[in-house]
C-alpha cells in the first residue's frame, strides 16, 4: 500500500513543469525504464520546487515526528522493501535511512557490499535481481558512474545517492532544513564553503542556489570544485544567486551569514593525508576565521568532524554550531525524499 501525499506526484508535477516550459499541452510518456522521477542520484535530479516541497514536507515530519504511529505517514511503505548497499562506513546516512524506512512502515535488506555491489556479478545484474524483490537500493559507494549503471539497468527500482566520490545530495538536503530553521527566509543569505571541493560542497552548492543563497568556496589550488559546477549553477540558480571561487579563506568568509566545512581528506583519499594536512592548514576553522563572518554566523560540518584539524573544538562546540541539527535533519529530508520517491 502507497500514501499518497498530495494531489500529484513528484512526476507528474516535473512532467507538467516540463509542459509549461515547451510551451504544449502534450504529455509525452516517459519510457519504462526513464530515471526521471524514480531515482535521485543527484541534486540536479530535482526541480527548485522539488526541493522546496522536500524541505516543507521534511518540516511536517519532524513536527510530527512525536505522534510515532498517529502520524498520517506511519504506513507510507507498508509492503515496501528498499535494499542498503553500502560500500563506504556510515553512521548517520545507514542509521537515519534504517529509522526513516520503519517509521514510515517499510523495511529493509541489508546484504554486504562484497555481494551486492558488483564483487560477484556485474551491477546491471545485481539490479535487475533485486528489483524482482525489492522497490528501492539505497546505494553508497565510490564511482558516481557506479550509481547510474546500476539505475539505467532496472526499469522500476528507485534508486538513491547515498553518497559517492562526486555528489553528496541527501546531505545538501539536511543543510538546506538546517539554514531554513536558522534564517526562516534563505534568499539573499550568503555561504563560505572552507575547504577541499569535494562531493558534500558539490551538492550543497547546487541545493543552495536553488534557494536563492549565494555561495563562496575557498579551496587550495588544485581541490578546487569540479569545472562542471560552472555550468550546473546558471541552470538551476534562484534570485541571482552566485558562486564565487576563492584561494583565501579570510576573503571568503568575510561578512557571510554561514561558514560550512568538511573534512580534508574524504574516504578514498587516505594515501594524501599528509599532504592535504599542510595544504589545507591555512583553510582551518577556528575563532579567527570565524570573527570574519557576521556576528551571529553559524557553523555547519557534515561530521564526522576531525577536530583540531578543518575545525577546532571552540567553533564545533560553540553557540554558533549547527551540526547537531544537521545530523538530525538527516531523518526528515530523508523520510519525505522516500515519500517523493515511492508515491504512485
């Protein structure tokens, strides 16, 4: 049994964007095995409404959160299997998509990544088996590359970016809550991103000017954010919103409403710590850096944190700090983003 959350599904209101901007009233059919609208392998999956509905649906849910099995979602999955296949380590991605599938009466399989994920058997085949059993595969791994073949190989599962070496995005959606709750309104706000251009910056840049903030990124040369983003944010940007590159941290994070930063060396990358340790210490978030901002500037950090390294303990601990909130919002971006996905 499928709840259905509103009057039109995520796909039918991409499908009615896509008609308004071509200018007819023809539907074209989607073919059977499209991703549009089953899959979210990354942020530009999304429509800007697609992530405004996203977020003020994840808001409902953790209001209600406190009514468990009173909530009008409690069976939203009921019958629904989604599969987690996780090559990388996670705490706060698997535990909060655990949570997220129960609270929403669904369940879920978990079979180990040497099996799964293509060690065994190609992962065109892992998907057309699983699809025979479940409706959904959560899917961490490395190569973004690795996500879309294993999408593009079935015609129902829905699939989902859990994170890869490229993209980040169901962590962008949690900081998007995040700078909600903090500013109400997001438009016009600006945002430094400290550190290594990596997956969780990629993401959260093409969320975040969705909603209008603008965004500088300051890394050392040669970690710099992929050139394809260039590209990415004319696209989908709001309100003139912009990113800006920089190599000085101070110039980045003077007078910004937010500093966000992450860790310098992601997984996959350990045979570069020490390397990354000396180039990135400049990029480090401390009180000084922090001065910079506005006043009342908040501090962001997809954790796990390495503190005394991207961040001290005085900014992680501080009344500034917002990771906590982020970690939790985890669960409610992720329980509308399964409601999206698996309505009919």
């Amino acid at each position: 049994m499928k709840h259905r959350t509103r009057e039109m599904t995520w796909a039918d209101r991409r499908a009615a964007a896509h008609r308004q901007n071509a200018g007819t009233s023809a539907r074209k059919p989607r073919s059977k095995g499209s991703l549009e609208g089953r899959c979210f392998l990354s942020v530009l999956d999304f429509q800007p409404e697609d992530l405004e509905h996203n977020l003020t649906l994840a808001a409902t849910l953790k209001r209600d959160r406190q009514l468990d099995r009173e909530t009008a979602t409690s069976a939203a999955l009921e019958g629904t299997y989604v599969a987690l296949l996780f090559e990388k380590p996670s705490l706060r991605t698997r535990s909060t998509f655990e949570i997220a599938i129960r609270e929403l009466g669904g369940d879920f399989i978990d079979p180990s990544a040497d099996v799964a994920l293509g060690k065994r058997e190609s992962l065109a085949d892992v998907g057309r088996t699983l699809e025979r059993w479940v409706e959904g595969a959560v899917v961490r791994t490395y190569e973004q590359a690795r996500l879309a073949d294993l999408a593009l190989a079935t015609k129902t599962l829905r699939v989902i970016n859990a994170l890869s070496n490229e993209e980040h995005p169901c962590q962008a959606l949690a900081d998007c809550l995040t700078l909600q709750e903090q500013w109400g309104e997001t438009r016009g706000r600006t945002v430094a991103f400290v550190g290594d251009g990596n997956n969780v910056a990629t993401s959260f840049i093409q969320a975040a000017v969705m909603l209008g903030v603008h965004v500088h990124v300051a890394s050392p040369e040669g970690f710099e954010l992929p050139k394809t983003i260039d590209a990415d944010v004319p696209r989908v940007a709001r309100h003139g919103a912009e990113l800006r590159r920089f190599h000085d941290p101070v110039a980045a994070v003077r007078d910004v409403d937010a500093v966000y930063t992450d860790a310098w060396t992601s997984m996959g990358w350990e045979a570069e710590v020490a390397v990354r340790q000396r180039l990135f210490a400049p990029y480090q978030v401390n009180d000084t850096l922090m001065a910079h901002a506005k006043p009342d500037a908040c501090f962001l950090h997809c954790l796990p944190a390495h503190r005394g390294e991207e961040v001290t303990d005085s900014v992680m601990d501080s009344p500034a700090s917002v990771v906590f909130d982020q970690a939790e919002n985890r669960l409610h971006t992720q329980k509308a983003l399964l409601l999206m996905l698996f309505e009919d």
